[in-house]
C-alpha cells in the first residue's frame, strides 16, 4: 500500500486548523500560507526532500 502525500494539502490543513485554532492571527496565517503555496508552486515538490 503507498501512501502519496502531497505537501500543499498538508500545509492547508495546518493553515486551517490554526485559523480555527487563533482567528486573531488570520492575515498572518493566511499571508504565510500564499508564501508557501507560491513557494511551491515556483520550484516544484522536487526541491523539498522531506524524510
């Protein structure tokens, strides 16, 4: 059985439960959370090597 997951589905479901979590901090979670993702996006899955 393989498990494939993918990190932008990760980081937005950490974005919201903090949100849930802290919802006076929603600009900071949410401006972290489009840095990520275009962060991501720019230069692909393949440069993160998480283990």
């Amino acid at each position: 059985m393989n498990i494939n997951l993918g990190l932008t589905p990760l980081i937005s479901l950490v974005a919201g439960i903090l949100i849930l979590v802290m919802p006076k901090l929603l600009n900071f979670i949410v401006a972290i959370y489009l840095i990520m993702i275009g962060l991501i996006g720019l230069f692909g899955t393949g440069a993160l090597h998480i283990r």
